[in-house]
C-alpha cells in the first residue's frame, strides 16, 4: 500500500474514550471537597487535554500550589474511587485500531493522563496490543508543548512528516504543529471545528469512523 504516513498519533480523552462527563464530574466534586467554588462547566471542558499540573494553573489561578495539589489529590480519588460515570470508547474505534494495525500502520498515545490512570484503562480493556508507543503529561512536558511526541518518534523511529496526530483539541493541534507533525482534528470530543481549523489540520472529522476512512 502506498501510504503517505507510517505512525498515527491518538489523543485519548475526546478523541478514543467519551470520558469528557467523568472529568468534568471528578473536578466539581474535587472543588466542591476542597472547598473552593468550582468554576463554569465549560472552563474545566476547556482544559481538558493539559496535565493537571497546567490544568490547575488555567482553572484556579489565584489559589496557593497547596490548595492546587489538594484539588488534584481529590480529583484522583474520584476519578479512581468515586465517581461511577461510564466511559465508553466513541464507535468504532476498538475495530477501527484493530484495522488500522492490520493495514500496517503503528499506533501511539500522546495523552494528558497521568501514567498510572492511562495504563490502568490500557490493561483493563486489553488495548496495549494496539500501541507502538504511549506518553503521558506526568513524565514528559504537556501539551502543547512538541515533546511528547519528539520522543513517540524518536522512540517509534519515524521522521515528523510520516506522522500524523489525530486528536479534540486545540492543545492536540498546536502540540502537531509544534512538533512539524501533520493533524486531523476531530469535533465530537472538547472542542469544534472553528477553534481547531486555525490550528490547520488536514481535516476536521465528526466521527471516529470518519477517521478510519480517512486513514486507509
């Protein structure tokens, strides 16, 4: 098959897992425990894809780096103890990776969760049959920031324009843009097309299925 890229790169929160209501559900009551008045729905929406390091930043700019850690401590316990919101994988996209490894392709993450939360949901669904290469923000720089996938690449040995970065927001696209990687965007996770296209993807796509076809 003529191919014009080797290595897809998936976000995964907004773009492979409906996982959206569970983060906004987990920082309310985190928020809510520590005290603090959470803000708009639709500013914690808006940070998801950061490390929550940089998401604390974003969302409680006033408060102290122990009231921080503290919110952040509160969201884990909900996260993993908790909160019962489902996540299901948006459709197709459990066949869609399965096809896509198939056709030839490698496959990595490059997420803001943490490495304890993504390899929990990687051993639970049995997914790491399908990735080359993950990174997530606690150990390496978050989004937008290219280093996340400077090092998928440089450990997946393929060059920046063989890749491309599939991925809700535009953290995910200016990160691709950063690192001279190519993106599609996609609109049924955080963010909508207008925000994104300014970030110049290939494409911005309704659906995961849309993404499969696109690819192959």
């Amino acid at each position: 098959m003529n191919r014009e890229f080797d290595l897809v790169i998936f976000d995964w929160d907004g773009t492979l897992m409906d996982s959206v209501a569970k983060i906004v559900r987990c920082f309310m009551a985190a928020m809510a425990d520590a005290n603090i008045r959470p803000p708009e729905e639709s500013d914690i929406r808006n940070i998801i894809g950061l490390g929550l390091a940089e998401a604390m930043a974003v969302l409680l700019p006033n408060s102290s780096d122990q009231e921080k850690s503290k919110v952040i401590d509160l969201y884990r316990e909900h996260f993993l103890i908790h909160d019962e919101t489902e996540m299901p994988f948006f459709e197709g996209v459990e066949t869609g990776l399965s096809q896509l490894q198939d056709s030839g392709y490698q496959l990595a993450v490059a997420t803001g969760k943490n490495r304890v939360g993504l390899d929990r949901l990687l051993n639970l669904h049995d997914f790491e049959k399908y990735f080359t290469a993950t990174r997530c923000s606690d150990e390496t720089s978050s989004k937008p920031n290219p280093q996340m996938l400077n090092e998928i690449l440089a450990s997946t040995n393929v060059r920046p324009d063989r890749a491309i970065m599939v991925g809700d927001t535009t953290y995910d696209m200016e990160m691709a843009q950063n690192a001279d990687v190519a993106r599609i965007a996609v609109s049924y996770g955080v963010h909508e097309c207008p925000r994104l296209l300014a970030y110049q993807p290939r494409d911005c796509l309704k659906t995961f299925p849309d993404v499969l076809k696109w690819l192959t």
